[in-house]
C-alpha cells in the first residue's frame, strides 16, 4: 500500500476504534487493523481519483479535511462504506464534480447525499463495502469492473460470486493473491459458513479497488506483533 498523503493530511493516517466486539482480543486487533488498513487504501483510491481528474491539492486537502470531520461524526464504519464507490461510479461523479466546479467540501457532501439516497431505495439500507478475494487479476470489461459468479450453488439460479464483510472471514481456499474490495448491496443474501464467519453472495459484484493480499496480511501481522510487543512492555512496567 502506498503512502502519498500531503504533509497536511498525515492526521487522516491515525488509528481508528474497532468495531469487533464479541471476539477474543487478538482477533479484535485485527479486525481494527484491517479496517484501519481499508480505511487508508480508499482515501489513496480517491486521492488518485481526484487528482486524475484535475482537482488542485488545495481541494484534495479540503475533502480529506470533510472525510475526517464526517469520520468524527459517523463513526469508520459508515465512511468506509460511503468511500467505497464502485470504480465506474467514482470517476463519472469526480468527473462530473470537476466539470460543475465543486470544491473539495462539495465532493464529500456530493457522495454522502447519494449514500443517503441509497439508505432509502435498497429495502436493506445502504450498500456496506465487502471484501472478494482470487488468484486472478480481475480486468475491466466494456467499462465496467466486476466480480462475477463463478461458483454453482443450490443458494440461487446461475453461477454466484462470494464476498466476506470482516477479516477473519475472508475466502483463501486455493491461495488467492487479490483482495478486491467491493460493493455489496444485496444484504439479506447472506449465508453462514463454520464459526462466525459468514459471506454475501450475488451473480457479481462491482470491484471499489483491488489490494495485494499479501500486503495486507503482513502489514496486519506486523503490526500485530508490534502492538503486543507493546502491551506486555506496559505490563511488565506496570508490574515493576
């Protein structure tokens, strides 16, 4: 994962509060960790985005400044859903954002109507962001970027495609190599697996972005063992 924030937008780069509860400690840094890691990779989507369809940093740093206060307000779980805009979606709306002459401020409030529009017109609420994974390097085809269904099952007619909404969840059946976050809109098409993990499935998803999954593995053991190296050294010196 990339690291090309201005100076000015390094406090966006900060850890978030976990949403994990119910789950062993260990488990609970984790899931924090990866949705932290999330966090970050769709600020860089949209940085790139913004800044390829001609948005001065003047106006980038304004989103992002409206993206931490809404982060503030709503909580990591509903930004991360509201920034994960589908590929083919993102570059029409900055598009059409750059050409009317919006600045940074009027993106974010741009993509936050359209989220709250959507709250209203899928039965299920707003679309949350999920997570596909595969061996394959997924193009995009006539436009449009997307997880189709591979997979024949007895849920539903037609080949289904399978998405998790947590880390612990994630498919690794066969030794995938992408992490393609997506968009899952569909929620109540969900089905239990072994445990508590649990997976969306849909005939395709539309792809937000695509991660190296070796990348996020590491980076989440990395800083895994670092912060429990750090808990038992406050532990020790407690105890002392």
């Amino acid at each position: 994962m990339s690291n090309e924030f201005p100076s000015d937008l390094k406090s966006l780069e900060q850890e978030r509060p976990d949403s994990s509860e119910g789950l062993e400690p260990k488990e609970q840094i984790k899931e924090r960790l990866f949705s932290n890691y999330i966090f970050r990779e769709l600020l860089n989507v949209f940085k790139k985005e913004l800044e390829g369809q001609g948005f001065d940093k003047e106006k980038i740093i304004d989103f992002f400044s409206a993206v931490e206060a809404g982060e503030a307000q709503d909580g990591l779980e509903y930004i991360n859903n509201l920034l994960a805009v589908p590929w083919e979606l993102r570059k029409k709306w900055l598009k059409e954002a750059q050409q009317d002459g919006l600045g940074g401020s009027e993106v974010y409030q741009l993509l936050k109507s359209k989220y709250q529009k959507m709250e209203k017109f899928f039965k299920e609420g707003a679309p949350i962001l999920g997570y596909h994974t595969s061996y394959h390097d997924i193009p995009v085809t006539e436009g449009e970027w997307n997880v189709k269904g591979t997979e024949i099952s007895d849920l539903a007619e037609g080949r289904l495609a399978y998405a998790a909404d947590n880390y612990r969840s994630l498919y690794r059946e066969n030794g995938p190599r992408f992490l393609y976050i997506v968009r899952i809109t569909e929620k109540e098409e969900k089905k239990y697996g072994g445990g508590d993990t649990s997976w969306y499935f849909s005939h395709n998803f539309p792809i937000v972005a695509r991660i190296d999954l070796e990348e996020v593995d590491d980076f989440i053991k990395d800083s895994l063992k670092e912060e429990l190296s750090s808990e038992a050294k406050g532990q020790d010196r407690t105890a002392a």
